[in-house]
C-alpha cells in the first residue's frame, strides 16, 4: 500500500522537498538549487530510501529542468515513477485560460492551492522574480512578472562599485541620511508601489473583487505596508503540489 506521497518544488533559488504520510510531513528538506547535481542530490535522496517501497510517485513541480531531469534519472534508478506538474493532465482540477507553455509550474501550483468555487484570488509570489497570478473561481486567468527583490538588490552590488552588500530591510522613512538607508528606502517603497499599482491595475481592468494572498520570502514584510487587505500563505506552491498530487492517485 502506498502510504507516502514525495512532493518537491524546484525553483531558481531554493528547491523544497517534503515527504508526506497522508497530510502530515514525514520529511523537509530546502537546497539551494545551484547545489544539486548528480551525485549531491543522490546523496541527500537516500536518507528517504526506507519509503521508497511506500511511494506510488514523485510528484514535482520545476522551473529549472536541468535539475528537475537529475531527480527524474534518481526515481528511474529507484524504479519509482516521476513526473513534472505540467506533465499531468491538469483539466479536470484547474481551467487554464492561457499558453500552457507560458505559464511557470510554479504558478499553476499557486493557483490549485488557492482556488475555489467561490472566490477571486490575486496571488503574489515573492520569489527570484515577483509573480502576481489572477485566479478566477476555479479559472487561472494569467498574471504579471516583475523583478524580484533580492535579485535586483544583488545586481545593483554588483554592477555599483560604491555601493556595498546590503542586507534588505523595511524602513519608516523615506528620506534617508546614508547608502544603506537610501536603498533600503528606494527598494522597500518602490515595491510597495510597484505591488500596490499592478494590483489596483489588474482590479480595475478585470471589474472584479479579489482576495490578496502573498506568499514568498518577503510576504511578511509587505502584509502591513500594502493599501489592500492581505493574508499570508506560507508554501503555497508545495501545498499546490500535494493538492494535486491527491487529486490523480
């Protein structure tokens, strides 16, 4: 009997992967994703061997396939099947009104989680980039992508010889006396703009009221700055995978 569900979701900083026995987690691992190869994967993957013989299938969602086909050829090696979110037939969970080809399995993954038969939901991913993703009851609609924060604080350092490593951080005030306060303050309010405007944005164009979800490193430090009511879903994409991955047994 397949008691256990292995659930993982690569993304281009961090890779998360949870061993579940029905909705409760057996085992969380977080790598950082330009770590895993071969032979680091293999080595990481076998203090799970012991569930192998309880495991139906690897259900993954992946934004870097170079290292979504290394966790493939370790479950081939394990005779266990292993399959991309995109790879499953998703119709019969989630109605996707856009290019299957255009769209991240991570962001299809935020919207199963979230979806209902009720509600409208804006979904903001605070990842590598910064995702806003429109579900509609049980319809993902589309989205918007923006910069990602920490990303274009680490170019910034890189490409402003002046300009030292800096910790991001929320301030109270926009004026600021020195370097790090400065672009603390450009990068705390610039988004705070950016994440307001392409909410009020997809608000007025669509005509529809929306719940405003946040997930993501930074989702904590954005909930109170934001004029719209927001709460806090923590592994929204994780969650979005074992959901499916429920739904297909």
């Amino acid at each position: 009997m397949h008691k256990y569900t292995f659930i993982c979701d690569i993304g281009n900083t961090d890779t998360k992967i949870c061993l579940y026995k029905k909705y409760k987690i057996v085992s969380f691992m977080r790598l950082k994703t330009k770590n895993i190869n071969k032979l680091y994967l293999a080595k990481k993957l076998n203090v799970l061997k012991k569930y192998h013989t309880f495991l139906s299938f690897a259900l993954i969602s992946s934004v870097v396939p170079n290292v979504f086909r290394y966790f493939k050829m370790y479950f081939k090696k394990n005779n266990i099947k292993c399959f991309e979110l995109k790879d499953i037939n998703l119709k019969k969970i989630i109605n996707i009104k856009v290019n299957y080809n255009q769209i991240g399995s991570d962001r299809i993954a935020n919207a199963i989680s979230i979806m209902d038969d009720k509600n409208n939901y804006i979904v903001v991913d605070f990842g590598t980039a910064t995702n806003f993703d429109v579900i509609v009851k049980n319809s993902y609609i589309g989205g918007v992508i923006a910069p990602g924060l920490q990303l274009s604080l680490d170019n910034l350092t890189k490409k402003a010889s002046l300009i030292p490593n800096i910790k991001f951080n929320k301030l109270n005030n926009i004026i600021s006396k020195n370097t790090k306060s400065a672009i603390n303050a450009g990068f705390y309010f610039g988004f705070v703009g950016l994440i307001d405007n392409i909410i009020n944005s997809i608000i007025k164009q669509s005509g529809l009221k929306f719940k405003i979800v946040l997930t993501g490193g930074f989702a904590s430090t954005f909930k109170n700055s934001l004029k719209f009511k927001a709460q806090i879903k923590k592994n929204l994409t994780i969650n979005g995978v074992l959901k499916t991955a429920t739904q297909i047994r």
